[in-house]
C-alpha cells in the first residue's frame, strides 16, 4: 500500500520546474501570501520490486 500522489502548492513562477519532475497543475491559481500559487499533483507509483 502507501500513498497514491504527491500534492504541493508550486509558486507559479516554478510551475514549469515541478512539471519537469512530473507534476501537473490542478485547480485555479489562488494566492497565499501574496504570491500567485498553483497546486500540482504527481502520481506515485510502488518500487518494481516492493512485496505485495
């Protein structure tokens, strides 16, 4: 078992840093802090040789 993605909220300015790691944007851009923000997800997969 484990967890299924990652989630984090990327600065919008790193977007494309995030989404070369295999992350993609989710949902509409919202500001924390006053900066423009963007959460992003990637799925997560088990290690090929992980035991059931």
């Amino acid at each position: 078992m484990g967890l299924a993605e990652a989630k984090l909220g990327a600065q919008i300015h790193a977007q494309g840093f995030y989404a070369a790691l295999g992350f993609r944007p989710v949902g509409a851009v919202y500001d924390d802090a006053g900066i423009a923000h963007r959460d992003m997800v990637m799925a997560l997969t088990p290690p090929s040789d992980s035991v059931p």
